[in-house]
C-alpha cells in the first residue's frame, strides 16, 4: 500500500459547510490529518482515518497535486475503520 503524505488540506465553503453537517470542524479535520489508515475508492479519491483528540476521523480526500489534498467531506469513524485503526495502533 502506498502512503500518502498530506502537506496541505484545500478548503473551501462547500467543503466547509459539508463537514459541518457531520459534526466535525475544519481544526478537528486539520489535528487528523496525520493519518493512521487509509485506502483508494473510488477513482481518485482515498478514505483516510486519523485522530483529533481521542476522536477518530475518517476525511475523504482527493489528491490536487503532490502533498496537496481537497477535502470532499469528513465524518466520525465507522466502527470497522475504528477496529482496523485499533489493529494497527496495537502492532505499534
């Protein structure tokens, strides 16, 4: 599996407004940004999970250029990304 790396985070107001909907906001999403796992969806989109706090975060991004990610919407995490964090932070 590829890493991604996100140096920046693209933010605009219908991404802003978005996440809100989900009860997550732009700092929150910026604290997850160091992500813990993630994987490919659909076409160039990658589904990241990260923590903010002891919240974990999954944040779908697509990739806008090297480092450089727009945010199409985030979420708290599902209960099997939380399980495959958990999973990972454990081998840690």
């Amino acid at each position: 599996m590829t890493r991604i790396i996100v140096k920046k985070l693209v933010w605009d107001k219908i991404n802003l407004k978005h996440i809100e909907k989900h009860s997550v906001s732009k700092k929150e999403v910026e604290e997850a940004r160091e992500i813990i796992y993630h994987r490919r969806t659909y076409g160039d989109k990658y589904l990241a999970t990260g923590r903010s706090g002891s919240r974990l975060i999954t944040i779908i991004l697509r990739r806008q250029g090297l480092g450089k990610y727009y945010v199409v919407t985030a979420r708290d995490a599902s209960k099997k990304e939380r399980k495959k964090v958990y999973e990972i932070e454990e081998k840690k």
